[in-house]
C-alpha cells in the first residue's frame, strides 16, 4: 500500500475518531446527570407510600421490607452502598413481581435495580467520591469491598449491559413479530416495549442494533423519543417513564465491552505504532496553544513532544484568584502527563529550554540536547517592567502559580502585621495595597482584595477594622480596561469604587521601592504593590536570533512559521501574528488556542503530503472581565453585557474552559461556599511572603 493510501486512511480514521471523541465528549457530560436523575426517580419511586412494590410482601417478609424501603431510596439517592442497597430492592422489586400481579414497571425497576448492581452509581455520588480514599483506609473490610466493586465493574458490568440489550431487543422484536405467542411468564419478566409505537421494520432494526450493539446511543435516543412522544400523545402504546430513563442510562453510557460500537471505537483510537523514521515534532511550552497544538497532532504518525518546565498547564484567568485566597492552586492546574496519558506518540517531558542550535535542529532541555525535525514555540510571556527590572522584586507580577501563592502570602502577612504593630503609621502602609495597571488582571486583583478586606475578615482582628485596608488601582491611561468599550469601563470603574477602590487614572508610575511608589511626583507609602501593568515575551526571538517586536515577539508569518525557518513555529504571547484583520492576535487564551490548534493543521498536512490550509485568521470571540463576587463585563462586539448578567456568564465561561472535571467541581464548590457565606478558604502564608512586609516593621519607616 503507498503511503498516500495510509495516509487517506489515516487522516479518515482521524476524522471518524474525532466525531466518536466529540460525540463521547457529550456522552461523557450528560452520563453522570442521567445516572442523579435515575437514582432521584428510583428513590421517590420506592419511598412515595402507596408505591411500595407490594404491600403483601409486608405481610411475608416484616420489617426488613419496610427497613429496605424506607432508608434504601435514601442511600440510593446520596449514592452511599449504592450496590447492596440496589441489591435488597432488586430482590424485593423480583419478589413483588412474581408473588403479585405483575406491573409493567416492574422489570425496568428491576433492569434499573440489577444495573446499579453490576456498575454502581456514576460520578455524582459518595461512593464515588469515597472509592480511593476507602480502598487505601484501614476500615475492615473495606479493600475487599472495593475489589468486589472492581471485579463487577470489570467482569459483570460488560455482560449485564449485553443482558439488557438483549432483553430490550427481544421484547422488541418478540412484540413485533409475534406478541400472542409470548408465553405467560415471559410477558411477565418482558418489558413492555410498545413497539407499537414504531412501524414493524423499524421496531425490528432497532432490536437487531441493539442486539448487537451498534449505534446504542442513537438507537436509546430514537427509542426514547418515539416512547415519549407516545406518552406526550396520550396513545395506549406509551411505555412506562422507567423505560426512558433506563434507555437513557444505556445511552449515555453506551453499549459496553461486547458490542460493535466498542470495536469500532477501539479500532479507530488505535494509533499505529509511529516509525522509528518517523518525523519528530518538539513542542515547548504547555500553555494553552501548546496544548492546543499536541491535541491536534496526538493522532498522527508522527512522534511528538511537549516540553515544559513545569509538570502542569496552567489556567492563568483564575490565577488572581490564587492570589486572593479564593482558590487553591490545584484547582487551576492539571498535570499535563495525565491529559495525554492514552496517546501513546506523545511523549511529555518536563524541563527548562534555554536555547536552540538551529543549523542542527536541536533544541537545549535541562543542558541535553533534544533533536526536532519541526519546532513549535509556545512559550508565552512574563512581566515587563518598561526598562525598570529593579521594580521586579518590590512590585511583584502575577503569572505563575509561584506568583500567585507568594502575592497571596504577602497580602495575608500585610493584614497579619498590621494586628501586631501599635504604630498606626506603619499600620497604614501595611494596609495600603496599590495594584499598578488596570488591565483586567489589575482590575481584577484590585476588585477581589477589597472584597477580601471589607467581607472576607471582617472578625478576624482586634487591632483594626480591616475594612479600613487602602486599594489603590493606577493607571497610566486615561481609563481602566482600555481594550473594552468606553461604557463598559466606566461601569467597571464605577464597580470598583463602589467596592471602596480608589481608581486613578493618568497617573503615571515613576519609581517603585520597598516602601511605596511615586506616582505622578507624589509618593505613596504601600507595604503591597502589585505590577499588572505589561508583559514581555519569552526569550524564544533571541533563542532563534530574530529581531523582535517591542513586546519581545517573534514575527511570524501568515501561517504561524518563522521567517527564514520553515519548520520552526511560534504561536500564542510569544508571537506576533498579525491574523487579526491585519492587526496582533491579542494576549488572550482563546488566540492562543486557534493559534495551536492551526499549527497542528499546517504540521497534519505536511505530514500527509495534502495541501496547506488557509493562512491564519483569529477568531475574536469577545472579552470578560469581573469586578468583585457580584459584577463583571463582557465585550462581544454588538452585544455588551454588564452587571450580574455578565458575572454569571464570565463564571460560566471560566468553569467551561477549565480543563478538567476535578477542577470544575473545586471551583465551583469553592466559589458556592464563599459566596454564600464570605468565608475565604485559602488564607495561608507560605514561603517567604511575610518578608516585605515586615520591612515596614523593622522600622523603616515611609516617608
Ligand atoms: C493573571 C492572568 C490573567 C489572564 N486572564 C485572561 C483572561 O481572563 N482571558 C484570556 O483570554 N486570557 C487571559 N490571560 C492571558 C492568557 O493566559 C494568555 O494569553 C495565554 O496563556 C497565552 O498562552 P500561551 O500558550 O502563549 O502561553 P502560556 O499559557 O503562558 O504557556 C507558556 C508555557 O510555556 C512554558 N515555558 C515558558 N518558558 C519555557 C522554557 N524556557 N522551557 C520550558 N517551558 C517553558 C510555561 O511554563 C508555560 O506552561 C491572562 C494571563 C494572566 C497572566
């Protein structure tokens, strides 16, 4: 076969899997929801009086029926012992169906009951929650139970998911062929399908796909939609409401290990084994376009590294939370190693790149030399001083989480210091926070430091009322949130004074030390300065020898290549990319993103001999930026939001792009808590962050 032919097929199995990826991706969201709802119906099932599967059994079996009945719906709701509690209610749910007259939603208890024996409750649960944890405690018996759980997920669950298949499938097909000749029992254990409800043949191809197990989630959803409109329609052949829900729990969690569905999905994520020849792609930095970039290449025949320094990529728009003590710095960062660990061709590597010898194509990670056949640089931006790199260690910035847990320390040992100091001049420096540059992230931090001193501690000192702590907000231009429409900066700067920040504009910063800044000739004593105020990219322009733009940027080219290095790339902060109607892709995550995403694109058709793709052209798809717990704006263009309306979108948004379902629940639960209740979770002096501020202690007076 040519190697066009395998590229064909390649680049075909690659489209087909990403569809089944997007496709599992929705499956994967919607699978823990379905799995709370069918519980929640369960429960109120079997706990509503008059529901109970049959009063005689009552007068058979005695109080545990009522036991199992009444504290079973509870456990199963809360997800605690889902599986043994599932057990006693599929045995009773059995007894009451074969001891009485039997009822159409009897089976589907029971299919419901035998399936949360087999697989156990989904992510929404405690078990779930407690499973690790149990499995390493010292409880008695605990590690067996959790063996027990694994050997049934393992072994049981692939085969009851058959089971039920097949019996939806035969009740199916049996209805449509031939429902008189279904003997008695078997009507009674059969689900009542209605397949009335579909034509004969289409009945007939939704057993035969069920039974093997092709297309499930489609054919659950057609299945529950024909049901359901059957019931909305109020005809004789609509299904029992537990139907539904056990074809949506199959739907969503699809058709297991035994059908044709997990062939093709297997078959299509399998990744060829990448020849030894095969081109090398080194990327560096895991930003978001780095990223963005090793997701778009983790298919091809190609081996490809992602390089950084550190082990984790990092979500910077939440790092001011960090910061502020609102979140912990787990739940902005995942470990890169993880994202990628089914993607066999991808090798991550943690390690500081200083410098490229281009004539050898070779990159220099932790003083070893790494070869490339294409280079990707992503390796984005820090703080820029304008010139004054002495500010750097009196005025700190905000971009790693390093940044972000010693500006927190500081913050704190301010607030810490100023309780143990009699002197009310050294206290008021110690309580004056001035933040340089209102940017969003100056904006930003300003608005949830003052939320911090007027809410979050409001008891926890004798000395001072911490709501009497000075937020100071500087800015050089002549309004805050430049890049925004002029409105919106004017709400934005009216919400910040409303939080008690003082907001000046046209003022220029002219000095910083450790005991203020001047600003505008007049000097201002602050324990605390922040620097929000530039960014300066990476070293990669001097690293491959090009003349960079005033912000330190590589020039590139229409698509993302260096001039002169064909096979080099630079994308995200570090690159100046005029992509924008002919103007800068901005620094901001989603331009990074398209800029990743686009490169592997460029790289996947040079790897496959196919055409290039279009140049470059990002795709603005608006700006956010919040003001406290209560207020933010957001800038689409036309469409301009501001207020509540825009603070909610702008959380929905952040949670939305955090990459990992452990970090959205954290963030969420972290900002429900302190929301509700002012309670700032993270209030931890780590490090050396008391330092500064207790220079203002130590005597040195400001002036
Ligand atoms: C505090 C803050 C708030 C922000 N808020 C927003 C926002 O609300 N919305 C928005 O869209 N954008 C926001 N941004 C901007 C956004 O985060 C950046 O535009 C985006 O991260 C750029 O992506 P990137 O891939 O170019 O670089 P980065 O995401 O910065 O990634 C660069 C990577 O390269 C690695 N690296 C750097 N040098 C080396 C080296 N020598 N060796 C190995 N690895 C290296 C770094 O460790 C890092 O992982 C914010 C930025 C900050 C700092």
């Amino acid at each position: 076969m040519s190697s066009g032919d395998s590229h064909l097929r390649d680049e075909r199995r690659a489209q087909l899997a990403a569809l089944l990826d997007a496709s599992g991706t929705v499956l994967r969201l919607a699978a823990p929801l379905v799995d709370l709802l069918v519980r929640l119906s369960l429960a109120k099932a079997f706990f509503a009086p008059g529901m109970l599967p049959s009063s005689h059994l009552f007068a058979q079996t005695g109080w545990p029926t009522i036991i199992v009945q009444v504290a079973g719906p509870v456990l199963l709701a809360a997800g605690l012992w889902v599986r043994p509690v599932a057990l006693l209610m599929l045995v009773l749910t059995l007894l009451a169906q074969t001891s009485g007259p039997p009822q159409d939603e009897h089976p589907f208890w029971a299919a419901l009951f035998g399936w949360y024996v087999a697989q156990g409750a989904g992510p929404l649960s405690l078990d779930h929650l407690l499973a690790k944890g149990l499995g390493f405690s010292p409880l008695p018996l605990a590690g067996r139970a959790m063996a027990a759980a694994d050997w049934l997920d393992r072994w049981v669950g692939p085969l009851y998911r058959l089971a039920v298949r097949l019996w939806l499938a035969a009740a199916l097909a049996g209805d449509a062929l031939a429902p008189s000749m279904l003997p008695a029992t078997a009507s009674a254990m059969l689900p009542a399908t209605a397949s009335a409800m579909l034509p004969r043949p289409w009945a007939l191809l939704a057993a035969a796909l069920l039974g093997v197990g092709l297309g499930t989630p489609l054919v659950a959803a057609g299945l529950l939609v024909a049901g359901t409109s059957m019931a909305m329609a109020g005809t004789d052949h609509a299904m029992t409401v537990y139907a539904p829900l056990l074809l949506a729990l199959l739907g969503v969690s699809g058709a297991g290990r035994y059908s044709l569905d997990s062939l093709i999905a297997a078959r299509m994520h399998r990744p060829a084994p990448p020849a030894d020849d095969a081109p090398h792609i080194v990327i560096v930095g895991a930003g978001f376009g780095g990223m963005a970039c090793a997701a778009g290449l983790r298919r091809e025949r190609a081996r490809v590294t992602l390089v950084d320094r550190y082990n984790y990529h990092l979500f910077q728009p939440l790092l001011y939370q960090v910061a502020t003590a609102a979140l912990s710095p787990g739940d902005i960062a995942i470990p890169v190693r993880g994202v990628f660990r089914d993607h066999p061709r991808l090798r991550v590597l943690c390690g500081q790149v200083s410098g490229m010898d281009i004539a050898n194509r070779c990159i220099t990670v932790d003083g070893r030399r790494l070869p490339y056949d294409m280079l990707v640089l992503a390796t984005g931006a820090s703080h820029g001083y304008f010139g004054h790199a002495e500010w750097a260690a009196a005025a700190p910035g905000l971009k790693s989480l390093n940044d972000a847990t010693s500006i927190r320390s500081r913050i704190l040992a301010a607030f810490e210091q100023a309780e143990a100091t009699d002197d009310p001049v050294v206290r008021d420096t110690l309580l004056t926070f001035l933040i340089c540059g209102a940017g969003p992230t100056g904006v930003e931090l300003a608005g949830a430091i003052a939320e911090l001193a007027r809410h979050g501690m409001e008891k926890d000192f004798r000395n001072f009322d911490p709501a009497s702590a000075r937020i100071l907000l500087v800015q050089a231009g002549p309004r805050v949130l430049p890049q925004f429409a002029e409105r919106l900066s004017a709400f934005a700067r009216a919400s910040l004074e409303a939080l008690g920040v003082e907001v000046r504009v046209n003022s220029r910063v002219e000095m910083i030390d450790a005991k203020g800044v001047v600003v505008n000739g007049e000097r201002i004593a602050a324990a605390t300065v922040l620097w929000a105020a530039g960014v300066v990219a990476s070293p990669a322009a001097a690293w491959l020898g090009q003349e960079p733009d005033n912000a330190g940027r590589i020039k590139v080219g229409p698509d993302l290549s260096v001039p002169g290095l064909p096979n080099v790339f630079a994308i995200g902060d570090t690159a100046l990319a005029l992509a924008w109607d002919g103007q800068p892709a901005p620094g901001l995550a989603p331009a990074a993103k398209q800029a990743g995403a686009y490169v592997a694109s460029v790289l996947r058709a040079r790897l496959r001999g196919s055409n290039p793709p279009q140049p470059f052209r990002y795709r603005h798809q608006g700006s956010l930026a919040t003001i406290g717990r209560k207020s933010a704006v957001a800038d689409f263009g036309r469409v301009k939001l501001t207020g509540a309306l825009a603070w909610w979108l702008w959380g929905a948004v952040h949670i939305l792009f955090l990459a990992r379902r452990r970090n959205q629940f954290a963030v969420i639960l972290g900002w429900v808590w302190s929301y509700f209740t002012f309670d700032v979770g993270v209030r931890l002096i780590t490090g050396d962050g008391p330092s500064r501020a207790g220079a203002a202690l130590a005597g040195e007076q400001p002036e």
